[in-house]
C-alpha cells in the first residue's frame, strides 16, 4: 500500500470520524420531523382526483404521506408508494368509467349467469374471494397440467381456463393502465377484477376498454433493452413461469438453491418485485457476491421494504450499466456495498432523502475507517435514489464523499 494510499485513506477516516463525533454534541438532525408537502412536485401533491395532506412525516430516511382523494383516503410510506398510488387513483377513474357503461353491465349479468360457483363469488365479492389472484392463478397452472393427462372433469378445465384468461387480461388492462397488476391496493384489485370478469366470460367488447388515463406521467423508465423485456415478461408470464424463470436465472448466477427458494417464497415479494430484482442482479455480469442482495432481502417485513430491496438491485444494474462495472458486492451492517472496477466503493440507497441522523452519521464513520473488501478504495460514493438534506451534504461533503442524489430519474429505476 502506498504512502499516498494511506494519507488518502487516514484523512478520509479521520475526516469522518471527526464529523460523526462532532455531530454528537451539535448538527444531528431529528430521526423524525414533520413538514409541509410543497417540497413534491405540484402534479403530485395534488389533482382533480387527489390532494396530499399538508403535513408529510419523515421518519429515517423516508417521507409518509396521506392522500385524500375521489376514491378513498389512502395511506403511502416512502416517495415510490406515493408515485404508484397517484397513478392507481388515475387509473380508478378510468376503470371506474368503464363500469359505468351499459356494456359493463350486460356483461356483468353475464358473469353472473355462469355455471361456475366459484366464478360468481369472484364476480360479486371480488376481492374477498380471491385475495391475490396472481398467486392463486400461479397454482392453477397445476391443475391445468392434470387436464391434459385427463384426471381432471370438463367443468374443471373450463374453470381453469376461465381463471387463466382473467389472470392474462389483468396483467395486460394494468399495463394499459400504467399501473402494477399485483398491487395490494384493495380498491384498485376490485376494479381489475370487476372489469377482468367482465372481459373474460362475459364477452365485454375491448373498444369499452380504451378509456384514457390522465395520470401525473411522473413515472421516468429510460428505454433500455432489459427493462423492455422485462415488461413484456410482466404481461405475458403467468406467475409460475416467472417463478421458474426467475429460478433459472438465480441458478445460472451461481446462487444456492436453498437461498433463492426462501427469496422466491417470501410472502411480501411480488412476481413483479421478484422479477425485476432477480433481472436487475443479472445485468451485473460475473460480479461476485449478489447472493447478499437476497440475503438481506429475505429480511423485508413490509411491501415498501421489499420494494426498497427491488430498486437496490436496479441501482446496482444502473451503476454497472452507466458509471463503472461492477466487481463484487459486499455485506456491511444490513446493507450492501459495491466495489467497481474503477476502483470506487459505492453505497446505493433508495430512499427518500437521506439526512443526516445518528444513525447515518455511525454508518459513514464505519464505512470511512472500516470500508469492506480489500484494499483502500480511490473513492467513496453515495448514490441516493431520492434527495439529501443540507446537513448532511456538508459534513460527508468536507469527509471527500461524493454524494449522488436523484438516481429515481438518472437511473430510471421502476416503482
């Protein structure tokens, strides 16, 4: 290790160690705050069909918002969910002209005339009879195996067809829509079943469908050739094929079996987030050490948690694919950091906006004296998805950290 290597490193641990003591007695921000919504962009905060409440608590590192609206109030912990559910409340309006239509009811009275008891419960009690009817759908694909050896009756298989046009035409309706299919927004779940029962077996005319959504076009996805592919995977795959894709590209990065499986079984990860995670770690090449994505992965205990764990991998594949490659993946505390071949070490963190709490000022400390990995990195980035406070700036800014807000819109990562 050089001279000039060690001053490097001796001044930046020193410099943050220094901070981080410092800030002890003065400068630390408070874990939780409240403050007005007029930091969010004004087609965000408010609409003809909704309107954020005044008062946004921040808690950590990520806002928590609640939204009035012609449909409910609704609750959104972090940026990410709060950008879904504006788009979901634009789509409800477009869904709920569709149900208004005499179209939409001759074909209800359709649904409600078939054979199949339990396609009736869907039609009238939507949600509460088929909670998650991605998943379920998922383990159609079984019985539909069954019916072509023959153990299964006609009514059967005609029951299993029935639920597998449903499944496809909710996956292709809410990509029409701009929204996720396997949102655990109830009120959105109800109208995609409504309208999908409608289209499926009771012969609901497609033109009825082409309403459209005037939704806030805040969602920024950059034209790139795997996250087009991805979304066409999204539409087309029934769960189970996803699971099983996404099975086989686990396996082809060397990830052991019994690690995918719990990732792949974790109640709280959508098809969706599965899949864009799993795709996302394999854009990285021969990078060593993605298995710890999923590790802390399988420690999500909440839907913004495991949401926060699918933009991670995408920051991951947004650096490799625009800054540096990425060389390994590394554990530190419950996160990860990246080293790359530019001889950087890299910390993503999608979150809202990072400020600069006890919390935040120990993790820096740690990373300057103590970075993972071998040998002394060049550099120290920090790659936000969302904004930094002004505190923070400053002391990571007077450490020689090189701070990178906004990779929400630079990297365009998916909500």
């Amino acid at each position: 290790m050089t001279r000039c290597i060690l001053l490097r490193r001796f001044a930046t641990a020193a410099a943050i160690s220094i901070l981080a003591v410092g800030a002890q007695a003065q400068g630390l921000e408070p874990w939780r705050t409240t403050q007005g919504a007029g930091f969010l962009q004004p087609q965000l905060r408010k609409s003809a069909l909704h309107e954020v409440d005044g008062s946004v608590v921040t808690e950590g590192f990520q806002h928590s918002y609640r939204v009035r609206s012609d449909f409910g109030h609704f609750e959104a912990e972090g940026d990410a969910m709060l950008r879904r559910l504006v788009q979901e409340i634009h789509a409800l309006q477009a869904m709920k002209q569709v149900t208004k239509t005499g179209a939409f009811a001759d074909a209800t009275k359709e649904v409600l005339k078939s054979p199949f008891a339990a396609l009736k419960g869907l039609a009238i009690e939507p949600v509460a009879t088929v909670s998650g009817v991605p998943k379920g759908v998922g383990r159609i694909f079984d019985a539909v195996g069954q019916t072509i050896t023959g153990d299964e009756s006609e009514y059967e298989d005609n029951e299993a067809e029935a639920l597998l046009t449903l499944s496809k035409f909710k996956r292709q309706y809410a990509a029409e829509l701009g929204i996720d299919v396997y949102t655990s927004n109830p009120v959105v779940q109800t109208e995609l079943n409504r309208i999908g029962w409608a289209a499926a077996i009771g012969n609901l005319a497609p033109s009825v469908l082409t309403i459209p959504v005037s939704g806030p076009g805040l969602v920024v996805v950059k034209s790139l050739g795997w996250v087009d592919t991805l979304n066409e995977l999204l539409v087309e795959k029934a769960p189970s094929a996803l699971r099983s894709e996404n099975e086989e590209v686990l396996e082809s990065m060397g990830i052991e079996s019994g690690l995918a499986t719990r990732f792949l079984d974790h109640p709280l990860f959508s098809p969706r987030h599965e899949t864009v995670l799993v795709r996302a770690l394999g854009t990285l090449g021969d990078a060593k050490g993605r298995e710890h994505v999923l590790r802390v992965a399988t420690g999500a205990d909440s839907e913004e948690q495991a949401l926060y764990f699918q933009q991670l991998a995408e920051m991951l594949a947004g650096y490799h694919r625009e800054q540096s490659p990425i060389l390994e993946i590394l554990p530190f505390r419950r996160l990860v950091v990246a080293r790359a071949k530019n001889g950087h070490l890299v910390a993503l963190l999608p979150v809202d906006e990072i400020r600069w709490t006890r919390s935040a000022a120990r993790a820096l400390r740690s990373l300057g004296l103590n970075p993972p990995g071998s040998g002394t990195p060049k550099k120290i980035e920090l790659w936000v998805s969302g904004g930094a406070s002004g505190p923070l700036r400053q002391q990571i800014g007077a450490a020689g950290i090189a701070l990178t807000t906004g990779a929400h819109a630079t990297l365009g990562l998916l909500d």
